[in-house]
C-alpha cells in the first residue's frame, strides 16, 4: 500500500468510525457486500464528500463515482490523475 492509499485508508475509517485494520487489500471492494470494512452506499456518499472537499477533486457521476469507488486503489489512482497527490499530510480544506 503506497502512501496514499495509506491516509485515505485512515480517513475512510475515521470517516466511518472503523479501526484501521492492519491489513488492508487494496485492490479488493472498497463499498458493498464483499467490502472488507463493511462499507454501504450512505457510507460511501459521506467518504465521497470528505474525498472531494480535502483533495479537491471533483467525483462528476453516479457511475463515475462507483468505478473510482470500486477500491482503494481506483481512489487513489484518481486523486493522482487529478492533482490530489500534492495534498498528501496536509490539513483538510
């Protein structure tokens, strides 16, 4: 897990008051069923949210927002294609 999916991995589980696993796949489903974290659609909609107002990237639909959604590692790539890398450690907005 690189940097990135490291912090948003901490502020998912703030987000939704989870302790941080020791362990996480990033690659595996970040919302839904089969989510190690147990991660529901009114949990994601809070995390995309907090996501859009710290990093400052724009989740622009539905459908978009469930493919930059599907994992850890989907997020993360998209805060990289946008710019978002450079708010890494910094304070929310």
């Amino acid at each position: 897990m690189n940097k990135l999916e490291d912090e948003l991995l901490t502020l998912i589980c703030e987000i939704c008051h989870l302790p941080k696993p020791e362990y996480f796949d990033p690659t595996g489903d970040l919302v839904g069923p089969e989510s190690a974290l147990g991660i529901d659609s009114l949990d994601a909609v809070e995390i995309v949210v907090t996501v859009q107002k710290r990093y400052g990237a724009r989740i622009a639909s539905e459908e978009t927002g469930r493919e930059i959604m599907a994992s850890l590692s989907s997020l993360a790539a998209f805060l990289r294609a946008n710019g978002a890398e450079a708010e890494i450690g910094t304070k929310p907005r």
